[in-house]
C-alpha cells in the first residue's frame, strides 16, 4: 500500500514538471515573431500661433516685357524775357487782377509792355477772350484757345465784322503770342498766354498802360473747334496798371 501511493506521488510530480515546461517553451511547430517595430519619420512642426514666419530678405525681381519707363514731362513753357511762368497752373497771387465774366474766371498783369493774361473756363471747351471791340466783336483782337488730349491749341484772331472773327495770319497780320500754356479737367480748362501791350500788327489794336478796356469773354461747354458758335459770352472792363 505505502508503495503504491509513492508511485502515484511521484507520477504526479513528473505531470506537473512537464507541464510548467510546456508553459516556458513555445510549443513545437511555432516560431517566434519579433514584435513591430513603428517607423518613425520627420514631422515638421506645427507652428504655435506666437511663432513669427521667417521672412526672407532677398529682393527676388522679374523681367516684363512691359516698357516701365517713366513718362517725360514737358517743362512749363517760360517766357524768359518777362520774367512770367507759363504753365497752365493759376494759383493764388499769381495775377495782380481778377474777374468773373459769363462764368469765366478771368486774370492779368502788365508792365510796360506786355499782358500777361489766365482763363479759367467751367468747361471743357475752346475758350476766348477779345480786347477793346468798336461794335460787338468787330475791332477786336481775340486770343482763343483750347486744350485736346493735353495739346493746346491756341490762336491770334481779329474781329473783322460784327459777329465774325479770323486768323490774323490770314488776314495779313501776324500771330503775336509770345508764350501759352494750358490744361484742362473734367470740369474745367485753364489757358495762359502772354501778347505785347502794342505789336505793331494792323489786326492789332495797342493797349496802353494806365488805360481802361472792353474785353469780350465767351466759352464752349464741350467742343474744341474754334468754328463753333460759342455756349456763354460776356463782357466786362479790364483796368491795364502804369507801371512806376
């Protein structure tokens, strides 16, 4: 009997030997599979919203084909020989006088012997103005002018009957605008020019300093050719200084 149970205890060890192996040993047929190991790449990091971009400060500059060339502005036309800027530009104290006629701002200076005379039109027409008429417009030596695309046309007229007027040039005379200037917005056209006191043309009557003058005033609201009939006209008095 103590026999037998020796036999069963020992059996009973040999089971539990075996099985603790079978627990630390892979069973037969299996094979080990090492574990995965992730790949791992580069990631830029997020900018945090306090992180200022890096700005770089090379100048990086591209050819065109497209003419980048400043355009040349024309000088103001100076009439050296008076000592007068003619530019188109009226601008405050620039003229001794001024008035208003049919709309018209209308400026001059003289010496002893030139006028210096600005008009200033609410439009975009030809502007004109005639000195010293005998009737209406005959007599008169008219100075028209107006402004095209930023070109200035400007003429030297005589009032050869009551309501006409035509070149000097081509009535024999002369055209005796010693300097002009002009420019033009949407809303207005300045002419400047400057003519002797006394030419000595026969389609022009003197002016002499000191001495008061009828000056006819008439402007285009929109049409450059001096051939159409004027929108406004006026008259008024314009007052020559004696120079000291």
């Amino acid at each position: 009997m103590g026999r037998t149970m020796l036999y069963i205890l020992i059996g009973i060890a040999v089971v539990g030997a075996l099985a603790v192996l079978l627990l630390i040993r892979p069973m037969v047929g299996e094979t080990e599979v090492a574990p995965e190991i992730p790949v791992v790449t580069d990631i830029e990091p997020e900018l945090s919203e306090e992180t200022e971009p890096v700005v770089s400060s090379e100048v990086v500059t591209t050819e065109t084909d497209e003419d980048t060339t400043e355009p040349i502005i024309e000088e103001p036309i100076i009439a050296t020989e008076t000592g007068y800027s003619i530019d188109g530009t009226i601008v405050s104290g620039e003229y001794a006088h001024e008035t208003t006629i049919a709309g018209v701002d209308v400026y001059w200076t003289n010496d002893e012997y030139r006028l210096r005379v600005g008009l200033v039109s609410p439009a975009t027409g030809f502007v004109a103005i005639g000195f010293d008429p005998e009737g209406r417009m005959e007599g008169a030596n008219f100075i028209i002018g107006s402004m095209h695309e930023g070109a200035l046309t400007i003429r030297d007229d005589y009032g050869y009957e009551a309501l006409a007027h035509m070149e000097d040039t081509a009535r024999g005379g002369e055209d005796n605008i010693i300097a002009a200037a002009g420019n033009e917005w949407p809303d207005q056209t300045v002419i400047e020019f400057i003519i002797p006191l006394d030419s000595g043309d026969a389609m022009d009557k003197p002016l002499l300093p000191g001495h008061q003058y009828t000056i006819l005033v008439s402007y285009h609201s929109m049409l450059d050719s001096f051939s159409n009939p004027h929108t406004r006209r006026g008259s008024g008095l314009m007052q020559l200084d004696l120079p000291e």
